[in-house]
C-alpha cells in the first residue's frame, strides 16, 4: 500500500481504481523445479507485484485439468491443478496477496469442461444417464453428417460423434472440450456453488472465458454464411456466428452471476473475455449495473497501432457503454501477440508509449505478465510447441506458445524462473535485455516507467475515474485530458510534432528526463514519444 492512500481506494470500488495484471501461471515462477510455474513462486514474488503497484492479480486457471488446451479444460472446478501446487497453496496467496492491498481472480471455465470431467464422463455413459443433458448432444442427420453447420473456434466441426450412443456432441473449442448445456437448471446451480464456493475462499471476481457463447440456440438452427463484409474471422470460418454465440439469454446468466457477486458487496468483479464488437460489448454491461463489470475490449486489443484507429475505437466504447460502466484496456493476453511485438514491432519507444497509453486511459488496464518489462513474443520452434493450436496447424499459425514463454527475472540460467539445469516446459526468451533484475537497476527502463505511471494513477484521482475527452492535435498524435487538470499524449508518428497551449508541468514522459518540465505554451513531441502533464483547467 506505500504509494496508494487508503481513501483513494475508498472512494471507489476497488476494480475502478485498481491496476489488473494478468499471471499466466505456468510460465511465471517455478519453486519446485519441474519446470512449470506454480503458486508458490506467485506467492514469492507478491513483493515485487506490490512494488510494480498491481491491485488486482488474474491467475489464468489453476483447477484440475488433463491440459489438453492448458487449465481451459477443466476437470474438476474445485481442486487445484497437481503441477500448480495445493489448496493450502492457493489460500495462502489470497490471504497473503489481501495483506499487500491486491486481490486475487481466478479464472472461471464455463462454456465446456474437459471431457475427463466426471460429468461428461457420466454424460457420455447413454443416452438415459441423468447428466445426459449437461451437455449439447444431438442425433446425426440422415446421412449421417454433424446436425448442423457449426465450426468450432479451433478449426474444423463443432460436432464429434460418439461411438458409444451414436449421437454427436458439440464443442466450440477442442474435441477434448464438450460444450455445457447451460439451458440446463442443473448446470446453471453448479455454476452457482463453484462461483460461491471460491468467494467463500476469498477470492475476489472472476476472468469468465468465452463467456459470450455458453448459451446456444435452443433449436441448434445453422449459421448463415459469411458475407465480404463480415470480420475477418467470420470470413476465415465461412459463416456468421449467429446462434452460437451472443444469443440473447446469455444475458440471464451474467446477471444471475451478478447477483451472487453483488452479493459480497464489492468485493467481487466479474471480468468477462468478450471477443465482440462494440455494440455487443456494451450489451455485455447490462445497464451498467447488473451484468459484467468489465469486458475486454477485444477491438482495441487487435487493432493497429495507429492514433486514428485507437482513439475512435476509445470513443466509441466511451459513447456506447452505459452509464458509469467502466471500460477495461489491455495490450496483450495469453492467446495473443504482446503488444511490444504487435504494436511495437520490438521498438522500445513504441513499447513505452503503448504503457503510457493503457495506463492513462479512463477504464481499468489489465497488463500481461511481461508488458511491464517490454518482453516480445519469443519464436518457439515446431518441436518444443505445447500449444494444440499450434501442434495442428504449425507451420500455417504456430498458435500460441510465442506469448506464454516463462517470465526472464534474470539473467542467469533457468532466468531465475526455474533452476538452472531444469528444461523449463516452454523455451526461455528475452533474457538479454529484458530482465526484471536488471531493468529494477535502470531508472530509464521500461520497468520503472510501468511502475511509477501506475503509482502516478493510484495517486491522480483524475487518472483514476476523471473522464476522458479527446484534444485537437496534429495528425498522428492522440491527446486527451483526464478530468480536470490532467493530459495526456502520445506521439504515433516518425515525426516529431508540436502541441499547442498547454501551460503546466510534464509529470512523467517516455523520456524521463522531462518529467519536472514545466510546458507554456507549446511542447515539442518526439517520434513515439508519450506524456502526461498536469495542466490549469481547460475549457469545457
Ligand atoms: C479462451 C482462452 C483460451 C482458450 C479458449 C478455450 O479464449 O483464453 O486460452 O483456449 O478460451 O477455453
């Protein structure tokens, strides 16, 4: 807590102020030796979280699980994961997290299990087992094809037939990965004590994966196909995802698991994995008050790093959220490419302005462990892939290793992850220059400027809540006031640029040899180069 005041976060709730960083568990510190990650190493590097100023921590999943797609095929929601260690384990970092001011999310599984899991295990025995309607299951049709034309989001049908009762199951994901049935009142009240179940544990709020597409259409009917003026991915899988995905009573759950958030008062967050457009996204606020949240924006994530394209995607998520929702930014994530390779193509004054951006955007920023440290995508060759997507489809897409290698802590071997004679189950990378050891001695580095803008955030209420407003400026430069007396900008261009009528003070600038200047009038802006100031009130 040094740098945060208890009646900032007083004043509101904790996931509106708060700084989300997401743990990809497996790859972020390994106590045992065995070359995965586990809890205790996040509970060995709670200080260091602290110290970098994170509020709320998402543990990608830590439940029991065969790791067919990595912990998102569940096979019992209420057992923690042999390799990630122990219930005691996970109780430990709650409570441990709680005392350092963060809060802990796990990752909430709901579309499908794993097909281990003992419910499908047993829904799978016949057609008159009584989990039989857990899941999606459906007969042929008469020439025996898929009954209808869904494709699942890892490629190819959505449907497998099962031998055993000669009916298909549908899965939107791996064969390994059976779809619930969540028109099902039998799954909806398991899903109630599981979410219950981990909040009595103490965690506060939940990561809900694909949970835009866990109610189907009741009637199975098939997609229409895509036209050339659908997304790309619609366009990849030749259709629209109509009754798959987005179907209206979707919206009964989340706001039944609102409620038994509400419940805890607000303590508990629902953040949901929305990938949608911005007008789907907002539905997936309710009215601002009883459904999620906060939604990932997955328009802002996958766009260009382009002040144009950025800012209006910004707006107008600002005009179609309702009410106070609260927008969430992040620039990378388990399953897509980090943004300093993405946006910055590995230049380190792009990777710098991208931070100062989503740390000074009105909504919550959710990093990606190693956003803080400018940590690229690290190849990952075709022997040493752990992804299924990128084991079936390498060398057309090479999945999703290159974004889930370990975290470098140092420069050593096993980079301080792992031991220094341990295999570590995805290749090492970024060890050279990225090190959180060595970048914690530099004050220029990419570390300390991630550290001190979220430490200016929880201390700046108007970086915190103040609401955004977009400021003229040149081409290529996307300037916004936050609340009253606070701006901020960022250079996007090869081009060095002049901002016109700012009088105040530069609080923290990529180059940090400008923080402390005080601006009158106009400031120069380099190439890439972002900052914050503190400004005299400007007119409306
Ligand atoms: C989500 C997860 C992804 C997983 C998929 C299926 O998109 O983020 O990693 O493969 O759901 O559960």
């Amino acid at each position: 807590m040094s740098r945060r005041s208890r009646s900032t976060l007083d004043r509101e709730p904790w996931w509106v102020s708060g700084v989300f960083y997401q743990v990809y568990i497996r790859s972020f510190a390994d106590t045992n030796d065995d070359g995965i990650g586990d809890i205790n190493g996040v509970i060995g590097h709670l200080d260091y979280l602290e110290w970098l100023g994170v509020t709320g921590i998402w543990l990608s999943p830590v439940t029991t699980s065969p790791d067919a797609d990595w912990g998102y095929d569940v096979a019992d929601y209420h057992a923690i994961h042999r390799d990630l260690g122990s219930m005691a384990d996970l109780d430990l970092l709650i409570a441990s997290a709680n005392q350092r001011g963060a809060r802990i999310l796990l990752d909430l599984v709901p579309n499908h299990t794993s097909d281990q899991h003992q419910w499908f295990v047993d829904s799978r025995s016949s057609r008159t087992s009584p989990r039989r309607d857990w899941y999606v299951w459906a007969d042929p049709k008469p020439d025996g094809s898929p009954p209808n034309n869904w494709v699942s989001s890892f490629g190819g049908p959505a449907w497998t037939l099962d031998p055993l009762t000669d009916q298909y199951y549908l899965h939107n994901h791996l064969a390994a990965q059976p779809d619930l049935n969540w028109w099902n009142e039998d799954v909806r009240q398991a899903f109630d004590e599981i979410l219950c179940f981990w909040m009595d544990r103490g965690v506060s709020g939940f990561r809900i994966d694909v949970c835009n597409i866990i109610v189907k259409d009741a009637e199975l009917r098939d997609n229409p196909p895509a036209t050339v003026h659908d997304d790309w991915e619609s366009r990849l899988f030749g259709q629209r995802p109509v009754y798959n995905a987005n179907r209206p009573e979707v919206h009964d759950v989340i706001r039944r698991w609102r409620r038994l958030a509400d419940a805890r008062g607000d303590r508990c967050v629902l953040l949901g994995e929305t990938p949608v457009d911005i007008g789907v996204l907002a539905e997936y606020y309710g009215d601002g008050t009883d459904e999620l949240h906060l939604a990932f924006n997955f328009p802002f994530l996958s766009a260009p790093f382009d002040a144009e394209t950025l800012r209006m995607i910004v707006e107008e998520t600002g005009s179609r959220l309702p009410g106070n929702a609260q927008p969430a930014w992040t620039g990378s994530n388990h399953d897509m490419s980090r943004f300093s390779t993405r946006w910055a193509d590995g230049d380190i004054r792009k990777s710098r302005a991208a931070l100062l951006m989503l740390l000074c955007l009105r909504g919550t920023p959710v990093l990606y462990q190693g956003d803080e440290i400018g940590l690229c995508d690290v190849p990952v060759a075709h022997e040493d892939m752990r992804d299924p997507l990128g084991v079936a489809y390498w060398p057309a897409y090479a999945g999703r290793d290159a974004m889930r290698t370990p975290m470098p802590w140092k420069n050593e071997p096993g980079g301080g992850f792992t031991g220094p004679s341990v295999r570590p189950w995805l290749p090492l990378g970024g060890l050279e220059s990225k090190t959180v050891e060595d970048q914690r001695k530099d004050p220029g580095s990419l570390l300390i400027l991630a550290r001190d803008l979220i430490g200016l955030r929880h201390i700046t209420p108007d970086l915190r809540s103040g609401r955004y407003a977009s400021l003229q400026a040149p081409h290529g430069i996307w300037s916004w006031r936050r609340g009253e007396n606070t701006v901020v900008a960022v250079n996007f261009t090869d081009n060095a640029a002049t901002l016109e009528g700012l009088e105040g003070e530069i609080l923290i600038a990529t180059d940090r040899a400008r923080d402390g200047t005080s601006l009158s009038g106009s400031v120069a802006i380099s190439p890439w180069e972002g900052l914050v100031a503190r400004v005299g009130s400007l007119p409306e």
